[in-house]
C-alpha cells in the first residue's frame, strides 16, 4: 500500500504519511487579513471534524496576519502561495505550518531557492501544488493537450528541482476537475513518489455537483491505497466539506468513528414527512460523533424494522406514531412528533447501555 510507505512529514502537531490516519483539510474562503472573520471560520471548521486548514496569503498582511490567527486556534494552518515567492517567505516568518506553492509560478529558480532556505531554516513542509489549469506551456505542446502523463511529469521535475537544492521536506498535490484525468494522474505518480500526497478534485463544483465527483475522484485514488489527507473542494461553506470528507473515509473503511445513517428511498406505503426527519436526524447525530454505530431511518412501520436490522438503532414513522428499533427489533411505539427526540434520548444513552 503506497501510504503506508510514504515519508512522515510533520505539519504543526499533526503528522501525515507513513501510514498514518488520513486527514482532512479545508480551506477558508475569508480574507486572511481579517483575522477575526478567518478564526471565526477555523474554529467552526473545526468543530466540523477539519484537521488542517490552508488560507490564501495574497499580501503581507495576511502574512502578519498568521501569528494572530495561530494563537487562536487548535490545528495547523498552511499558507496558499500564488506568484509572489515574498509572501511564501512572510508566510514562515509569521508561523506558517506548512506552504503551499507551485514553483512553476513561482517565477525564477533563484526566487524558488529564496523560499526553498527560509523553509529550511525554520523546518517548514513544502506542498508542490501542480493543477492542471495551470501546467506548463511545453508539457501541453509535448502531450498535445493537459494530460495526467504532463501532471506527472510536472510533478516530478518540480520534486526533482528541490531534492537538488537540498531539501526533502515535501508534500505532493496534482489535481484537476477531470475525474478520470485525476485518478490516473495519482496511480502513476504513486509509484514514483516517496512523499506524502494530498488528494482532491479541484474545482468539483457546488455542494450537489462537487459532493458527486469529489466521491467517485477520491474513491478511485484512496482504494488504491494512494493519498495521506484529503480536501472536498465545494462552492459554498467549507464547513460542508467536512461532513463529506468524513463520509468518504468511513464509506471507504479508512476512518472510523462517527455515526452513519441510512433512510429508505420512500414509496406510496409512507405517510410522514421522511425527507424531513432524515434530514433532522442527519443533523442531530453529529452530536453523538463519537459513537461508531448505524442509525436507520424509515418511513413504513410495516416493513421498516425489517429493514432497518442491519442498523444498530433506528426509527420507522407511521400515522400519528412511530417505532423505536434496535437491531430489527421493536422497542417501543412513541407518538410520530416524539421520534427525533427518542432516538436522541436513546443515542445520549447508548454508552451506558
């Protein structure tokens, strides 16, 4: 498995590759030079479940904004670096945990040596960005278009281009919005890459669209044992990143913990709001994050014990009343308007059961 035998890189407190747990990264959308705003963000990020958050460091500002914001908050944060190797600097010297840069936009290799030294001397993780929107002119004459091959080779070059200025303390990304380009991009690189790599779709999309590419793209990549942390990238609230991020590895079988709730699709037996109390329990569990069990939501209280059985716990809703079940069995009938509140009363006691 090409994780476990990636090189450990520790970022803040937090240690990735090795084969170490798989974490999960966001980024904030404020401006970084408003530091209450982007705390504000951290912190509800991380109560989300977030273990490494990235900003945008576009001034010096928001470079001397970094020292303010680290006192505040409780994970690492990675300073996204765009043309200007000044502010990558800045961004150390402020108590950056990790950078982020794509020196190929860097500008000269003199400029990316310049960032290469300050990272050394504070023993600061480098991430090589590599995006398909922006690889580089020869790779796209030599392919003939962006291909996962150009990704790769970028990749590698810009690897290959630090190694030689002495310093291994790297982190990988290549992404793209194309799927398929992605996946494929990450199992070739994998094979050819000691270092530990981040995986996303870039640019997936909105909550709807992005949930759904995001999945399938770091579906395909983590079940081939690639990837060390992670980022759902949504047009919205990065705080929905979070809950997506976590259902993929759980899904996936490489994170456990939290609740996973199932619903039946609904049909013409149901006769309550099923859409609603799916949606309200989906809420309501995140309050239980630490208990690893499954909860069945159903909206037929004929056939829903039945099929709530593979669920630890469940709730099926008829008219006027509901059912309370464990392990496919009834355990009490509860008016239809007590269900979410029963099976949180059940959830609060499920530890001393």
């Amino acid at each position: 498995m090409y994780r476990s035998k990636t090189k450990e890189i520790h970022i803040g407190n937090r240690v990735i590759g090795g084969g170490n747990p798989i974490l999960i990264q966001s980024m904030t959308n404020t401006k970084t030079e408003d530091v209450e705003a982007t705390v504000a963000q951290i912190l509800a990020l991380e109560a989300a479940g977030c273990e490494i958050i990235r900003s945008t460091v576009p001034t010096l500002e928001a470079a001397k904004a970094l020292g303010e914001i680290k006192k505040r908050i409780h994970i690492p944060i990675v300073a996204d670096i765009h043309f200007d190797y000044k502010m990558a600097i800045a961004a150390i010297e402020n108590g950056a945990d990790k950078i982020r840069i794509n020196p190929g936009n860097i500008g000269s290799e003199e400029k990316v040596r310049a960032v290469v030294e300050k990272a050394k001397e504070y023993n600061v993780p480098i991430r090589i960005g590599v995006n398909s929107g922006s690889l580089e002119k020869n790779l796209i004459e030599k392919y003939g278009r962006v291909t996962a091959e150009g990704l790769v080779e970028s990749a590698l070059d810009k690897i290959d281009m630090i190694e030689k200025m002495g310093y291994d303390n790297l982190v990988i990304s290549i992404k793209s919005s194309d799927v398929l380009m992605c996946a494929k991009a990450h199992e070739l690189l994998a094979p050819k890459c000691k270092y530990p790599l981040h995986v996303g779709i870039t640019e997936a999309g909105t909550v709807f669209s992005g949930n759904i590419k995001s999945a399938l793209g770091l579906g395909l990549i983590l079940n081939q044992g690639i990837g060390d942390t992670i980022r759902v990238s949504l047009t919205g609230d990065p705080v929905n990143e979070i809950a997506s991020a976590k259902l993929i590895l759980r899904t996936l079988g490489l994170r456990k913990g939290g609740i996973e709730v199932v619903s039946c699709p609904t049909c013409g037996r149901t006769n309550i709001d099923l859409i609603g109390l799916a949606n309200e329990v989906e809420k309501m569990v995140t309050e239980f994050d630490h208990l690893n069990i499954k909860v069945a939501v159903m909206g037929c209280v004929v056939n829903g014990p039945g099929e709530a059985r593979e669920a630890d716990i469940g709730i099926a809703g008829g008219i006027g009343e509901g059912l309370l079940i464990k392990k496919g069995e009834i355990v009490r009938k509860v008016p239809e308007a007590e269900l979410l509140d029963t099976l949180r009363e059940a959830l609060a006691n499920w530890e001393v059961e």
